[in-house]
C-alpha cells in the first residue's frame, strides 16, 4: 500500500466544477446507480458498509459516463471524423454505446483474450471492434494509429480530463446518497474512476477518505508513487482484465499522487473470494477488476473506517470465467477439500468411505480409485476424493470422523 502525496509537478487537473458540470451533461443518459448496504460486511468492518452498484450501470460497469462526457463534447467537425478507442472490454461498450447515442461512427481496438460478451456487446451498440494483440498495451498501440492513419478522434480510456470528469460523477452521487460517508473505496487500474471521485469529494467533503484498490498481479499505481513518475510494469497476469493497466497516466497519476489517500493491492485469491461473496450475501454479478474494492474490504476490515462506500464498477463476466472464479473462491475460502486415503483392497471399502463422508455432510464432487501404483502396499487401494464442505471448520469436523472411523487421510 502506497500513501499519495500532493504537491509535486503541478497539472491542471480536474476541479469539482468540472465533475458537476459533467453530472448536468449526462443527466438522463446514465443511471443513477442504487447504494446497497451491506450487513455482511458491515459486522466485519463494525460499522455502516454500502456498495455503490455501477454494475448495474448503461452497458454494466461506470465506463458509459466518462465515454459520454468525452464524445459529447466534440465538435461537430471532429464528430464527422469518427472515434476510436481501445479497451478490454467495459470502455469498448461505453464509447460504443455513447457513440450510437450521439450518431458518430465508432471504432475500438480490443485484445485478443478480451471476453467474447464484452465483443459481442461492443459489436450490438454498432461498433467496429477489432481483436488483435495480447493485452491493452497493444490495443492501445493499434488505436493510435488508426487514428494516425484515419483521423478519427482517439477517446482515451481513462487519461482526459473529461473521462475524469465523467467519471467523477460516481462520487458525487455517493456523497448525495450517503452524506455521512467517511471512506470511499474505488477499484483502480488506469486511475480515471478514483482520479473523477476523488476531485468530486475533495471539492465537497475533503476529510472522506479515498483508496483506491489495484489487483496485486498488474499494480502500476505503487512503484509509480514511490518512484515519483508512471512506472510501467514489465508484465501482468490477473483475472481482472478491467484493471489490467500497465502504467498510469500522466493525469492520473497526478491525481492520484495529489487526491487520493491509498493504493493498497489485493490478491487473487482475494477477488475470487470478494466475487463469490457478492454473488451469495448481496446478490450481485460482478466481474473480477469490478470486485476490487470489495476484495480489499474483506482482505482487511479494520482498515477501513465506517460509514464505508465500496464502488462496485462493474458486472460484464463471461459465464465460463464466472464459473472458474466461483470454483477458484470456493477452495480460497476453505470449502473445497482434497483428501487421498489408503484403504483395504477388499468389497465395500469404498463404500465405506463414502459412508463416513455423507454422514460427516460433505458433499463429495470427484472419486478417484487407483491399485496399481507402486506407493501402494500389498492389498491396498488409493481413493482420491474432493469434496465441497461448509467451511474451514466444518472440512476438520471431516477430517476428524474419518480419523476416528480408522482412515488416515492427507491432503491431497
């Protein structure tokens, strides 16, 4: 975790006025996101805990409202030239979107490992989305250019002013709605969503605490804080591709330096867990970068003071990766268990194994039977078996009635 400081190397950066007027251009084109509380979290924390769902957002996350504020104030010449734009996914729908509503031709460069609803998505709001490269360095690279080549208007996903802007509007919106918040916490890969809510709450309420929250594995913000400039990272390798952002902008690494008050980092296992978490206490689909925040909650409550607002900022996932995530955070969480147990070669040991197990109430998922290793002694048999438990707690409650019912179980 990084600390921002303020005071160096001077920029003009965005001010509460820009993200008020932001609010009046795109009033009645994006959604006035609900705050949710959250008990849950709440107990954990030990006071007031809100989720700021901007994954119920226009097009699923609070890209829409920096992508709008940006195209919308285009000229009429520079709008006749076409937009471009790169991006994993969630700004790709947000220009598309912003652009189908203003009537200009959109074109967005997106990685090749983008998830393929996210394409589709882009591709229905009537852009032209394009897959190639490996991450959004490359795409990046590709939409500038196109607009070299083309002149259409290159929209960058989070390094101007107006996207700040715009996407400031999400905490003017958590301070209307929960006016004694005391910590604001915002998931954060290129920086434009905490840089917009950070100048929002500054300019209204500036001793709320700001944090921002990168995924351990693609985190530019604290080497770039420390060594006073953007750092670009060597490599990333996370689930959460919407904050997978190998540097920081010039822009946003001001505002960051000079607004927001932490950058702390959380794990995978943390976001498998905190997306798991969504899904069962507060109902929500969320994908991995839009978890984030909840993630660094959850990874360590007394961080954080109360009454806390988590920015939930979006809840585009394929359903295959959903799938993998929920399985990664249920074993994170304890309650996948892997045992091997070394039984009698003989009618009915298996079933014997199995006995004890439903009678312990775990759910078994996967049996695997094998004789012919050479590990083996004479007259026994390997049983391999995964089973899904209620918790840490309940998976040694399992472990215990296998030992007393004489099997010598191991993790495996």
């Amino acid at each position: 975790m990084v600390a921002g400081a303020a005071g160096r190397d001077e920029v003009a950066r965005v001010g509460g006025a820009d993200v008020e007027a932001a609010a009046e251009l795109i009033d009645g084109v994006v959604r006035r996101t609900p705050l949710e509380h959250s008990r849950a979290l709440a107990e954990r924390v030990g006071g007031p805990v809100w989720l700021k769902c901007e994954n119920l957002q226009r097009a699923g996350s609070f890209k829409i409202r920096g992508a709008y504020t940006r195209l919308a104030r285009l000229s009429a010449e520079e709008r006749a030239r076409g937009v471009v734009a790169a991006s994993a996914g969630n700004h790709a729908q947000g220009v598309a979107l912003a652009a189908q509503l203003l009537g200009i031709r959109a074109t967005v460069f997106m990685p090749e490992t983008a998830p393929l609803p996210k394409v589709a998505a882009t591709r229905g709001y009537g852009a032209d989305a394009r897959l190639g490269g490996h991450d959004l360095t490359d795409a990046l690279a590709a939409a500038s250019q196109h607009a070299e080549r083309t002149g259409a208007i290159f929209i960058h996903p989070f390094d101007h002013p107006h996207v700040i802007a715009g996407q400031g509007t999400v905490g003017l919106e958590i301070l209307d709605q929960c006016p004694d918040v005391a910590t604001v916490v915002v998931g954060t890969g290129g920086g434009g969503l905490v840089s917009g809510i950070a100048a929002a709450v500054r300019a209204r309420r500036p001793a709320v605490r700001v944090v921002g929250v990168q995924a351990a594995a693609a985190a530019a913000f604290p080497g770039s804080l420390a060594a006073g400039r953007p750092v670009p990272l060597s490599g990333m390798s996370t689930m959460a591709d919407g904050i997978a952002v190998g540097a920081p902008g010039e822009l946003t690494f001001a505002h960051v330096r000079d607004l927001v008050d932490e950058v702390r980092t959380v794990s995978e296992e943390d976001l498998s867990q905190a997306l798991l978490f969504c899904l069962e206490r507060a109902k929500l689909v969320v994908e991995p970068a839009g978890v984030a925040a909840v993630a660094a909650v959850l990874a360590e409550p007394a961080a954080f003071e109360p009454p806390l607002v988590a920015v939930v900022s979006g809840g585009n996932i394929d359903p295959v990766l959903l799938l993998k995530v929920v399985q990664h955070g249920m074993a994170a969480a304890g309650r996948y268990l892997s045992l091997r147990l070394r039984v009698p070669d003989r009618p009915g040991s298996l079933a014997g194994v199995l006995g004890e197990l439903a009678a312990a109430g775990a759910n078994v998922l996967e049996v695997e039977h094998e004789r012919t290793a050479t590990r083996l002694g004479l007259g026994e048999v390997e049983v391999f078996v995964v089973l899904e438990t209620r918790g840490p707690e309940h998976a040694e409650e399992v472990l215990a009635r296998l030992g007393r019912a004489g099997y010598a179980a191991s993790a495996g």
